[in-house]
C-alpha cells in the first residue's frame, strides 16, 4: 500500500525495514549475503532482470504527473503489473519473485531531501491560490479608492477575470519554455517576474495598471500550474505521486484561505496595497530556496545528461538502492524516445480511439468551471454583501476554510470510492446547494426573514461537494484515460479550457447577479444538473483499472469473451501501433 493515508511524507528509514525484508525475497541468497557482510546487495544478472522489468513496466504506465487522487490508479498498475509478470514467471518455470515488485515501489518513502524541494516548490502553488483570490474581501475599498471615479461592475469583472486570461498565456507559453531552459532556471526566474509583477500590482493608480497587473500575474500563476505538477512528478518516487498531486491542491486552497483571512485586517484604504503585496513574500522565498531546488532528472535525461540525472535521483531517493535509481533512468530515457515526435491536439480528435475520452475529459473541465464555483472565490463577499448577510467577511472566511477542510476529506473519499459516485455525488450535491441558497434568498425578500445563516450554509455545502468531486476529478480522469505519449498532450488542452471557463465565469458573474439578483445561481443549476447526467452516462469508471481495462469499457461492450479478449489484445496493440513511427506527444 506504501505511504498512501500514512502522511505525505516519510522519512527513508522509517521505511527500510520493509524495503529490506522485500529486496531479500526478491534478491534471493546474494542479498542476504550482502546484508550479513554489511554490503550492498549483489544480485545475478537473472535477479536484476527479474527485478527490472516489472519495474521499468510500472514506471513507464504511471503518469509523470503529481496528480490530486491518482494513487488508486497507481495501485491498479502496480497490481497488473503484477499478476502479468507473476504469470510470465510461472509459465517460464521461474519463481515468484516478480510479483513482489509493486510490493517494492510502495515501500519507497519521501527523504528529507525531497521534502525539502517539495516544501520551495509548493511556494508556487500557494501564490497560485492566493492571487486567486486576494481581491475578493477588499473588492468595494480598492473600488473606491483606486481612480478618482467609482470603478463599476464591468470594470472590476475585467480586473478580476483577466487573470484567468493572464493564465491561459502563461500554462500556453510554459511548455517550450520549460523544455528550452529546464524546470529549475523556469522556476527561478517565474518567481523572480511575479515579485516584480505583484509589487507593481501594489503600486497601481489605475484601473489599466492594475488589470495590466492581474494580467501578468496570471501568465506567471499559469506557468506555475504546468510547472508544479509536472515537477513534482518527475522527481517522486511512483508511489507518491498521487499523495504529492494532494498536497499540491491542498497548497492553493490554503492559499485562498489565507487571503481570504488577510482580507479584513488589510483590507482598509491604503492597507490593501500591503494585502497584494503579500504573495511576493512566497515568490520571493522561492527564490531564496532555489538553491536546495534539484533540476528534473527528467528533462536532464531529454537533453542527454543522463549521468547528472543519476547523481539528481540517488540523491532524492536516498542513495540505499541503485536498483531503483537505474530502472528509474531506464523508464526515463524509454519515454524520452516516445516523446521525440508530435501529437498534436488536432491528431487526439482525429483518431477514434483517443476522440471520446478526449471529449470527456475537455467535457469535464468545463462542467467544473461553469458550476460556479470561483464566483464564490472571486466575488463572495460582495454577494453576501447583497445578500444582507450580518458579516460577509465572515461568511468568506468559512467558505475558504470549508474549502480547505474539503479537500483533506476528498483525498479519503477519491482512494475509497469511484470516480463516477463522486461525480455524481459532488453535482447531486451542489444542485440542493444551490436551490437552498436561492429559496433562502427569496424567502428571506419576500418575507422579510433574517435566513442569512441558511444562505451561508447553502454556500459552504455548494463548496464542499464541489471539493468531493467536480473539483479535483476531472483532473485525475484526464490523466487516467490517457497513455503516455498522448496525456501531455490531452491534459495541456484539458487546462487551456479550464481557463477559459474560468475567465467566463469570471467576467459574466457580476452582471449576472445584477441581472437575477436572488436567482443568480439558477444558471449553475441548469449547469450541475447536465453534469449529473453526463456523468452517469457517458463518463466511464477509471478508479482502480489500468488504461486497457478504462479504454475496453468506454467503447462498445463485446457480446462474447472471444471478442473481449480481442479487444483487449487491440488496445494493447495499440499503445505503440496508433501514432506510427512518426509520433510524439508534446505538452500542447
């Protein structure tokens, strides 16, 4: 099981122990030899054979992403994997050695070196989820006191939402960034132009500086994006990508909340200067930090410096095994040669095999924008504010702290449950959400009744369900239904949706609560509602199966087991044949 629901992070030898008693089963007497001498372990030729397929098999199929909710997937692999070579070995008259392998990878835990990259790295994604929103609490003072004039509404939704437009740039341009200069030096120099930004963010006089502000932190929120999951994939160990794509989400929820905190106490005129200024402390950390920062064995392997990246991945794996350090750099460069030619978005819709689960995936990031869920990051306290409610700043507060809150219990549910329960779940949920908070708000007009507590329950259930499933799912299912040479490639087109949704809902909303007043969140009604039935009849379960079992069951299900068994040798076929000798998958 490894460290999955044991913490994020474990020292080395808390685990070794483990890793020891595993290594001797599948080292045979040579390692046992070795550890009596107090040696390291030799093994045959056979034995590093046998231990080096399965392996380099599990780390060629997991994602080189650190993804919210992925280590049930991981599992699934690993259990494959597993029974495949356990039954390989069988039928060669070998032993069972091979299927202790996964048993292997999991023992793997986090060293303090990771921890310590992991940790600067992070600094990002709180920035990330505090520039979110950081204008929320102090929305009618920056009004008021930006320009001579009162800002009105269309202005601010562009202040706002040109942001998002900001990130859709930068998760645009990140990729040949990040492959010409290397994730560390990107990083690096990320941190550096949004210190620079979030100061003349503070400094502001106008509306155009300040959207010219917002726009330029969003190009470097949206870089960061790219960039802090792929990293952090790159240089975990497989067992812990699932839990570090957890922390990462959990990173920019504690960012919203923390200005979401800030935005009373600074939220006064010319305080809320220093409240902007605030996430230049997390850049500016970052780049302090960056010289405990490791650049990805990874891209070192992509550009032929395949001996650093040993030196990189012995050192964040602890330098006990070098087994797993040379089946690690194997998987690498195996995947470095997929990854030399080009697939475009364009070939993903053209090919039948890759449309569908495109469109799902696409389909899906939509559903989690248009649900509404960053109206309430973006403008909560002005809608509380309308809402009559006794104290907005703190119906903010409790929302991002649900927020929070929210997430760590989605990573219990997303290991224990389905994708689709919890889609289901999460949408079924935030419809009654909003149908409560919009009778609240009616019945409370009509009636002149003080519900202004219900209307806030209403907003903290709607963002609770939200964290259960549509927020962190469609995500993970992205990743999931894809193979390695076309996931970068389908989750980069996956996120430039997300962020035009977002920079949607972002500008529409303020007119839109004009507009309807007490009936604004009937739209995302309409929007939930669709996704309760997309969800149930056309996204397909992919919590615990590997990529072959999702793809047989999204496609037409056979009549007889001759025609499963015929599917299910093409798909596997198909992971090489499909994209030809000519094909590669490139971020976007």
């Amino acid at each position: 099981r490894g460290t999955e629901g044991k913490g994020l992070c474990m020292h080395t030898s808390a685990s070794q122990p483990a890793l020891s008693s595993l290594l001797e089963r599948a080292g045979g007497r040579a390692h046992r030899d070795a550890k009596k001498n107090n040696m390291r372990p030799v093994r045959s030729e056979n034995d590093m054979k046998d231990i080096r397929n399965p392996m380099k098999n599990i780390l060629m199929r997991v994602p080189l992403y650190a993804i919210h909710g992925m280590s049930a997937h991981v599992r699934a692999i690993s259990r494959s994997v597993s029974r495949e070579s356990l039954s390989d070995g069988m039928s060669d008259g070998g032993t069972e050695r091979e299927s202790l392998i996964p048993d292997v990878i999991a023992h793997q835990g986090c060293t303090p070196r990771l921890a310590v990259v992991v940790f600067c790295v992070l600094m990002g994604a709180i920035n990330f989820g505090y520039n979110t929103s950081v204008l929320n609490t102090p929305e009618f003072v920056i009004r008021n006191s930006l320009a001579s004039e009162y800002v009105d509404d269309f202005s601010w939704a562009i202040i706002v939402s040109i942001f998002c437009m900001g990130g859709l740039i930068g998760s645009s341009l990140a990729p040949p960034l990040l492959d010409a200069i290397g994730r560390k030096r990107f990083m690096l120099l990320n941190g550096v132009f949004l210190t620079c930004v979030l100061i003349f963010e503070a400094l502001s006089l106008s509306v155009m500086m300040l959207v010219i502000a917002r726009l330029l932190i969003g190009i470097s929120c949206g870089g960061s994006t790219v960039v802090v999951p792929l990293y952090l994939g790159e240089i975990a160990p497989v067992s812990l990508r699932g839990s570090l794509g957890t922390l990462n989400q959990f990173a920019m929820v504690v960012g919203i909340l923390l200005a979401q905190i800030l935005g009373k106490p600074m939220g006064s005129d010319p305080e809320w200067r220093l409240l902007l200024a605030v996430g230049a402390i997390f850049s500016t950390l970052q780049v302090l930090l960056g010289v405990c920062v490791v650049e990805s064995p990874r891209w070192l392997v992509m550009n032929g410096q395949a001996e650093e990246a040993e030196k990189i991945l012995t050192e964040l794996r602890g330098g006990d095994e070098e087994t797993y350090v040379q089946v690690e750099l194997e998987s690498m460069q195996a995947l470095a040669e997929e990854e030399k030619q080009e697939m475009s978005v364009s070939s993903l819709v053209r090919n039948p095999k890759l449309r569908f689960p495109f469109m799902v995936g696409v389909t899906l990031q939509m559903f989690q924008q248009w649900s509404g869920i960053n109206a309430v990051f973006y403008y909560s306290t002005g809608f509380f504010e309308n809402a009559q409610f006794a104290d907005p700043y703190l119906g903010t507060v409790l929302a991002g702290a649900v927020n929070v809150l929210a997430t760590g219990f989605a990573v219990e549910l997303m290991d224990r449950a389905g994708r689709k329960p919890l889609l289901l779940l999460s949408a079924i949920g935030m419809t009654i959400s909003s149908l409560l908070l919009t009778a609240s708000l009616v019945i409370s007009e009509q009636f002149n009744l003080e519900l202004g507590y219900i209307e806030v329950m209403g907003v903290l259930a709607y963002v609770a369900f939200f964290e259960f499933g549509l927020g962190p799912i469609p995500w993970a299912i992205t990743g999931e239904l894809f193979g390695a040479v076309e996931r970068a490639t389908a989750m980069g087109a996956a996120s430039t949706v997300n962020w035009i949704a977002s920079f949607v809902i972002g500008l529409v909303f303020p007119e839109m609560n004009t507009a309807l007043g007490n009936y604004c969140f009937l739209p995302f009604v309409f929007v939930t509602l669709v996704s309760v039935v997309f969800s149930h009849y056309v996204v397909p379960e992919t919590k615990g199966k590997t990529l072959e079992e999702i793809r047989i069951e999204m496609f037409k299900r056979p009549k007889s087991d001759e025609e499963d068994s015929a599917i299910s040798s093409r798909l596997n076929d198909s992971r090489d044949s499909d994209y030809g000798p000519d094909t590669k998958s490139s971020y976007y």
